[in-house]
C-alpha cells in the first residue's frame, strides 16, 4: 500500500496524463484556482484596500510557509519573481573589488545563476567554476580547494539539475566559513524532494522557486538569508518595499528595513505567490521525509528498469548522492522526448544527459513501467523519427 498515493486526487493533470516532470514543472494542485480565485475576487472587491488586508505581507508570509519545509525560522524567507533576481540581490550586497572577491561555484550550476555571476566580472568579480570530471558530479575536494582566503562567495546547487547530484552543502559551508567566506545554496532542485535544513548546515543564503518539486508553479521564487546577516548587509538591487517606512516617500538613499524586508526591491508578484501557497501546503502536509523515502524507491526501480532496457544512467547510483530525477539517455533522445509528450508523457530533455524522468509522491508505481516501455516502444517502432532533423546522428543528442 503506498499511502502518498491518496494525495493524487488533489492534482486534475494526472487523471490524463503519465506526469514524470516534477522537477520541471510540478503539477497543479486543484486548490490553486481556487486561491487565483481569491486573488481575483479580492482585487474585483477590495481593491486598493488588499493591500493592507494582506497582500502588502505575503511576501514574506507566503515565505514562511516554504521557510517550514526548508528549515528557516518565522520571517526569514521573502518572496521574489524568480532566483535570477534573488541571486542578484545577495551578490549585489557586496564590493567586488578588493583582494577578497572571488565567487567559487560548479560549472553543472544552473546557467541563469552562472551568467549573474559572470557579469560581476565587470566589477571586479573572479569567478572560479570547478570542473565536473564526468558531466554528472562535482569533485568535493576540487570544490573545497578553490575556496580560500580570497573567496567573498561560495554559490552551489544542493542537488545539480542536469544530473541530480546531491552535493555536501555541510562540508562546503564549514570549509567556506572556516575562510571567512559566506554560503548561497540553489536549492531549487533539493527544496520538496530531499530534506534539508538551512538553519543545521549553517547556510548564509539559500534559494529557489517554487515551479518544481513544491507544486507552486511560475512567478514565485523565495530568498532566505541568515537572521545574523541581516544588519551588515545593504543590497544595490533595491527598491521601496525594502525601506523601513515605505509609505512615508522619502527621497534620497535608502533607509533599510530592520526586517528580511530589506530584501526586497519592487512590488511583489501578488497572484504568483497566491497561485504558490497550495502546493506549499501540501508537500508540508505530506512531509519531505515521506516524499524522499518513496522518491528513492522509485528512482532504484527507474535506474534497474533503465539497465534492463540496455539505456545509459547519467545519474548517480548511490542513494545518497541522487536526488528526485533519473536522468537516461538514449540515441535520438529529443526526438523520442517530442513523441513522449506526443502521448501524453511528460518528460524533459537537456543536451549532453538526456530524458529527465522524475516521479514525485503522487506518482504510481506502474507508470515507472508505462514509461519505460514507451521509450522502448518509440525506439523500436522508429516512431522517434517524425521529429528527428534529417541530418540528425545516431546518438548525436
């Protein structure tokens, strides 16, 4: 008996669909248009008035409900539209100028995260990006011996979207802290599917949305920032909802929030983080322990049913190193990602790995074979070669 599974009927998209895209895309709760529906009633009735009745405060209420599952403490998560501009405010509370200016992080980090990065250059910034051997991990001592005296930030993805690589954010931060340096963790990938605690590792910083593995969908990313930190820290990303009297208009620079107000910049994204909270709710509800426990079953059986099949893995095999999703390739495996979408399974593709396969909590045990058999089926039947480019190679993506 698989009790998780009594969770399926809070999600509309799996009665038509094989949904193994959840760390792409979650599915949508069914709770969700009725929150949009809030939102919509409230603006249509309220008006200008929503915004002392709640919505002025969501960004950080809607905040503390990811902050539950992340291990973040009571008004230390703030919601922003998306990571790039989270990103964005943490390094642009630094100097990049000085002697002290180095960013450390992955090469497999999620390129948004790496072109933040790279801009910094500009002002100063030396990014070091550690080199994965093999395409699928990143190196531990490799990682740790960039980080040095000259590190002002170390900037890692919890588990690596590509592969799904769990890294060791522990041992990273001790050795990042032992330096003088501070810690930003993407736990996009991680936060929902593989427990965590930001408070326990020591993180300065940590990261992600809400479109993945929490069922929130686009439009809602949140930022958490160490409660010790908030005094010394000013960002040049800013705006008004970070000043500490908003609404009093005052010209000049600006007044900082004694709050993880001085976080934000402009207004927030109000129906996002309307169109967030169910899903929140829910994986909270029913617990990352639980979720993880069956992820790595059905990732085990993903992984033997693949090697039966004769499919390379692109994934770690050890349990603690792999996170929701199995990553497999297979010769022509954007082609046969187009005609699995064709029929109704949902899958991704990403150059250099291959079809991302990711089963969540509300996932049947027999749609890991239904999957299967459907790459085998579109292999065998040549079905993959509608969407194939004429000069495309055997094995070539």
């Amino acid at each position: 008996m698989d009790d998780l599974l009594r969770w399926r009927g809070e999600f509309p998209v799996l009665d038509s669909t094989v949904y193994m895209i959840s760390h792409s895309l979650g599915a949508m709760p069914r709770k969700t248009k009725e929150c949009l529906q809030e939102y919509a009633d409230l603006w249509a009735t309220r008006s200008i008035r929503a915004w002392e009745e709640g919505w002025w405060d969501m960004a950080v209420t809607v905040g503390d409900l990811v902050g539950k599952i992340i291990g973040a403490g009571t008004g230390e998560v703030v919601m922003h539209p998306n990571v790039s501009i989270c990103q964005s405010v943490i390094t642009s509370c630094f100097e990049w100028t000085g002697r002290r200016n180095k960013i450390v992080c992955e090469n497999l980090n999620f390129p948004s995260n790496l072109y933040v990065y790279f801009a910094l250059e500009r002002l100063g910034a030396r990014v070091v990006a550690v080199q994965s051997d093999d395409g699928i991990t990143v190196p531990l001592e490799k990682l740790l011996d960039a980080i040095d005296e000259e590190t002002l930030l170390v900037s890692v993805s919890h588990v690596i979207f590509r592969s799904s690589f769990i890294q060791d954010l522990k041992a990273i931060t001790e050795k990042a802290h032992s330096v003088g340096a501070l810690v930003v963790a993407d736990i996009y990938q991680s936060a929902g599917t593989v427990p965590l605690n930001v408070k326990e590792i020591g993180l300065d910083f940590a990261t992600g949305g809400s479109v993945k593995w929490l069922c929130g969908g686009p439009g809602a990313a949140y930022l958490y920032v160490k409660r010790e930190l908030w005094p010394t820290l000013e960002p040049r990303v800013t705006g008004w909802m970070a000043n500490r009297n908003p609404f009093a208009f005052t010209a000049g620079p600006n007044e900082y929030a004694d709050d993880i107000f001085r976080f934000l910049n402009g207004t927030s994204n109000v129906p996002g983080m309307y169109a967030a909270k169910s899903g929140y709710e829910i994986v909270y509800d029913v617990g990352v322990e639980k979720i993880r426990e069956k992820s790595i079953r059905q990732t085990e059986r993903l992984i033997a049913l693949a090697d039966e099949a004769g499919f390379k893995v692109n994934s770690p095999r050890e349990i603690a190193q792999r996170g929701g999703t199995v990553v497999i390739d297979v010769p022509h495996g954007k082609a046969v990602t187009t005609e699995l979408l064709r029929r109704d399974f949902l899958v991704d593709f990403r150059p250099d790995a291959g079809i991302r396969i990711a089963p969540h909590f509300y996932t049947k045990d027999e749609e890991l074979d239904l999957t299967l058999s459907e790459i085998k089926n579109i292999l065998e039947t040549r079905a993959y070669e509608k969407h194939a480019p004429a000069s495309a190679e055997i094995g070539a993506d």
